[in-house]
C-alpha cells in the first residue's frame, strides 16, 4: 500500500509528543523503525552545523567519534558516494576498508554497521548511522525502512533549522505537499535572489510558511510565479 | 491547443513520416543514448519527448515510486507548470496510479466520464484542455516500478499499434532506470530508485537558481541546463550539481 511505510515512521514520530521537536526522538524512531541496536545521525554538510545530531547510545556516539576524527567509516562513505553504504559483518568484511575505523569500533561491540545518505536533490546534509551488536545483513523490510527513514530525518533536519515541530512536518508529509517539486524550484530560486545554499534557502521557505501559518507549497508557488521574493526587491 | 502542449513544430513528428520510421528512429536513438555513464533524467526526458513525436499524445510524463510505493514525476514532455502539477496529483488518484497499483494498462479512458473515479484529477485535467488519459505499465519481472502517463487533447480511442509503440518506450525507460544492471535484489532497486528520484529534485532546484539568475520560466530554465549539458558532453545531473551548489554560475551555461 502506497506510503504506508512513511505514514508508520510519521506516527512513530509524533506518537504522544504534542509535536514538540527533539532530534532524540527523530534519533530513537531511526533505530527502532529499522529495527537496529542503535542509531544516529551524522551531519556533514558545510550548509549546517558540523557534528552529531542526535545519537541512541554510546555506542552509536563512537562510531560517529570515530568518523568525524579519522575521516573514514561508513557514513562517510554514505555521505561521499551518495548510496548507502552496507558493512554486515565489520569483523569479516568481503573487502577491506576503514582500517583505522574498523578496530575500536569492533572493541566498541560494533558488529555491522550501515550508513545511508541523508540528501534533499542537491543538498546534501550527512547520514544516518545504524548499527547492530551481531553480524547479519539488513532484511529487505530494514533496508526500504532505512530508506524511508533516511527521507524523512533530512527533511526533519532542515525543517529543525526552521524551528518547526515535527507535528507540522507529518502533518505535511502526510497531505504530500512536501514532495510537490515547486518546493524545490522554489528553493532554487531564494537561493539565488538571498546568495545563499539552497538548504539556507529550503529552510528560509519553511520559516516563512511557519511564520505566515501558509502551506509551504502555497508560499513556494508564489515565489514560483514571482508574487514574491525573499530580498525584498518586490 | 495551447503552445506549451503543442508537440515540438520542428520535431520529426511535424512531417508526414509513417509511426514505424519514427519508431525505429527513436529507439536508435535511445540505445546510443545508452552509452556508459548517461544521465537517466536526461535519456527519460528525451524519452517522454520521442513519446509525443511517435504516438499521438499532447503530453507524456512518466512516473517512479519510491520504496514507498509513492509515485513521482521523474521527466516529462512538457516542464509547463499546469502539466507537472497533474502529473504531481497523481500521487494521490488519478490513471497514473490506477496503473501502477494494478499493474495494467490504462487506456482509452475519457475524463468527463469519470469525475467519480478522480475526483480531484479530472476536473484539472479538463481544464487543462485534456480529454483522455492514458497509462502504461513498466514493469520489470513481474513488479510494476512505474507508469508512462500520456494526455491527448481529442477523445478518440489510441490505435493498437500506438499502444504497442507507447509499451515499448516504457519498457526502455524501465532498463534505462535500472542502469543496465541486473537488479539481483529488491535493495538495488530500491536504492536506484531513490537516487533517480533525488537526482530529479536536484534537477527542480537547479531549475530554480537558473529561472531567477537568468530570469526564465521553469520550462525555458530546464531547457538551458539540457542545452548546456548535451552541447559540452556533460551529464545534466552534474550540471544541476555544480549551479545548484554555485560551482557554476548560471552564466557559464550556453545561452
């Protein structure tokens, strides 16, 4: 059934948080909908703040230590290559790779680990970081949960930006309008008139459809059809 | 019939050339489309436009899912805002994902008569200046991963060979997204299909960095970034890339 996935992911979410935002649940909804012993997301872009955005346990925060210090690890291949990046078994990989990652994370109880992109068309913001206590890969149902999954956390992480609540960004995903490309052309547009990236300028739009109590889609058609414009120059 | 679902006036589809030569040419034209490393917004784009030129539609867009089973427009033959927008709709109700969720093709459905079957669709599409919808699977083995969307202006029935012809483009599309890999499981696939849907977002807010700089209508913006990358070699997905993260300015691109 078309969407069903998300709509889990979405009421996991806000499941009894009045919508409030915390990237904690955004970091434990990551592990449980992927059934995964923890999990985490890494932020990589230049375009946001450098560092951690929320990890489940001290585990999952070594693994991101680890790669934020040696620059290598699966989420930063993840973030590199823009695909996911699958290690099921650190302990006996089918290629060598991380060789300065790969110990302290297996003496770190670290078994197999995944990392996937977390990306917006050309923004790309980081990755989300799962890992497991035992060797095994992901089934089929943890992988498109994963994918999902790594959807929803990069639209969350620049809607945070905005200083929305998780409750509006479901109750958009949900109507669809999110996903409507005039958001993005939109974005594309602000990032030109204001000369900033286009994740300042996605998290621009959303500030202003908060502030303005619009439909982000709304306010995007607008600036589509040059109705308005972010620097003032109306 | 408006001019931005009139088929291109230059197009082979403008002269009297039987549906077959055309056919033939097109799918020619495709398979040295599908050299190593092409981009597969561009080659689908291309596709969508051969689909209007060979069989005879005003429009043809075709539509991806996403692992989720939600669809989206990943190119179409007219980047006309109205046209997106009714291919964008169909992520809720419409032929499009009639077809996808039925796995058969939709065909010969006129839209006056079914305002109770897509409510929201229909009305927008008449007012468009649609008469009649048409989708066709593409399927890979028996999943359905998509559909091939067409609009006609006229509500007369689309030939049988028109159809054949339409399948057949699809099926394309269908090996062009997979990226001639043997998809050997359901988490290949899934992860081609988020990245074509991600690369076509890239795409939207490329357009929109071209259509303020060089003040363009999306359609116009689109067609300069194509331009620019089919005339230097370069993939249009890097092209995207490269203005959308300012790399490029928007006015190193051919004019």
């Amino acid at each position: 059934m078309s969407g069903e996935r998300r709509f889990r992911i979405l009421d996991a979410l806000v499941d009894g948080t009045n919508g409030e935002i915390t990237s904690v649940r955004l970091c434990d909804v990551c592990r449980t909908v992927t059934d995964m012993t923890g999990a985490g997301i890494m932020l990589m872009s230049g375009d946001l703040p450098l560092g951690s955005a929320c990890t489940t346990s001290d585990v999952s925060a070594l693994i991101e230590e680890l790669q934020y210090t040696l620059g290598e690890g699966p989420c930063v291949d993840a973030y590199r290559l823009d695909r996911p990046v699958l290690e099921p078994d650190l302990a006996h990989p089918s290629m060598p790779r991380w060789p300065a990652f790969t110990g302290p994370a297996l003496a770190g109880g670290v078994r197999a680990v995944f990392g996937f992109p977390l990306a917006v068309g050309a923004v790309r913001l980081g990755a989300l970081n799962l890992y497991a206590d035992r060797p095994g890969p992901l089934t089929d149902d943890q992988h498109a949960n994963a994918l999902v999954m790594a959807d929803i956390a990069a639209e969350a992480l620049l809607l945070m930006q905005a200083g929305g609540s998780l409750g509006e960004l479901a109750a958009e995903l949900e109507a669809g309008s999110n996903f409507g490309y005039v958001v993005h052309q939109a974005a594309g547009m602000v990032s030109a008139q204001l000369d900033v990236s286009v994740a300042q300028a996605l998290v621009r739009l959303r500030a202003h459809a908060f502030g303005n109590q619009r439909p982000i889609a709304e306010v995007a058609g607008d600036v589509v059809a040059r109705r308005l414009r972010f620097d003032g120059e109306n | 019939m408006r001019s931005d679902v009139q088929k291109g006036a230059s197009g082979p589809g403008s002269v009297d050339i039987p549906r077959e030569t055309l056919l033939a040419h097109t799918l020619v034209e495709l398979a040295d489309s599908l050299v190593a490393d092409f981009d597969v917004i561009d080659l689908l784009t291309l596709l969508a436009d051969r689909c209007v030129d060979v069989v005879d539609v005003a429009a043809a867009g075709l539509m991806l899912a996403s692992p989720d089973g939600e669809l989206r427009v990943l190119a179409s033959s007219s980047e006309a805002m109205r046209v997106l927008e009714l291919f964008e709709l169909q992520a809720d109700e419409g032929p499009c994902v009639d077809c996808y969720r039925s796995g058969e093709p939709i065909v010969n459905l006129k839209l006056a008569d079914h305002d109770t079957r897509w409510p929201r669709f229909s009305p927008r599409a008449i007012e468009g200046g649609f008469r009649s919808v048409h989708a066709l699977p593409m399927r890979l083995r028996g999943q359905t991963i998509g559909a091939l969307n067409m609009f006609r202006i006229d509500e007369g029935p689309m030939r049988e060979p028109d159809v054949v012809a339409a399948q057949a483009l699809a099926d394309v599309a269908t090996i062009a997204i997979l990226q001639h890999r043997a998809v050997r499981d359901a988490q290949i696939l899934n992860e081609q299909l988020t990245r074509a849907l991600n690369t076509r977002i890239a795409i939207e807010q490329a357009k929109g960095v071209v259509a303020e700089r060089a003040n363009l209508d999306m359609e116009h913006a689109f067609a300069r970034l194509r331009r620019h990358a089919r005339n230097h070699n370069l993939r249009l997905t890097d092209i995207a890339q490269a203005i959308s993260s300012k790399a490029m300015p928007v006015s190193a691109l051919d004019p």
